[in-house]
C-alpha cells in the first residue's frame, strides 16, 4: 500500500492510489450521511450538511471531484465557521481517479472526502 499520511493541525490527511480509492467505494457504500458535492451553489451543499446534521447524524463526508473540490472546501468552512460551531474537521482523504474520455483517452482526476464531526 502507498498511503501517504500527514497531520497538520490535529487534522489526518491521506492520499491514496487510484486502486485503493475504487476498492473502498465497493465496500464502503452506505451513502446516507455522503454529501456530493458538484455545480450547484455552494449554500444548497452547506444547507444539505446542516440538515444531515439536525436529523441526528453525527458524521458528515463531503465528496467532490475535479473543479469542485475548492467548493467543498468552501462548504466545509462556511458550515464550521457560520452555522454550527461545534462541528470539527475530522479528517481529509485526497486521491486520483482515472475517467475514461472521448476515444477511449484517460485522464486522471483529482478527489476529496472530507469527513466531518459533530
């Protein structure tokens, strides 16, 4: 296995191979408390959290792919710093898919799992 891990802050962050990330999906797949993050406005994703939160979930992954990584970011601070304070960042996963495109080119793709704690 080539995890690389790094803590900042009291924050784990890992990075995993493509592989690794695709076996995790398939045994791992209980998506009630995953949030998607894509192209709609960033308060649709942090209201989302919120409500996962006030239904009685205590955690939250926040997961984004490519471009909207910056937004789930966002996301993850808006929630933490403006509307409920005692929700800390957990922990930071970090790797690369490979997508298949036009042609049958690959490219590779940067991933997110941000796990949140209440």
């Amino acid at each position: 296995m080539n995890d690389h891990a790094l803590k900042i802050g009291g924050i784990q962050m890992t990075t995993k191979k493509t592989e690794e990330v695709k076996e995790n999906k398939e045994a791992k797949r209980t998506d009630d408390n995953v949030v998607y993050v894509g192209q709609k406005p960033t308060m649709s994703y942090v209201l989302a959290v919120i409500t996962q939160f006030t239904g009685g979930l205590k955690e939250v992954h926040l997961k984004a792919r490519g471009r909207s990584i910056s937004r789930a970011v966002d996301v993850a601070e808006i929630v933490k710093n403006r509307f409920l304070a005692d929700v800390k960042i957990q922990g930071i996963e970090i790797g690369t898919e490979e997508r298949e495109v036009e042609e049958g080119n690959k490219i590779n793709v940067s991933t997110i799992d941000i796990k949140l704690l209440k």
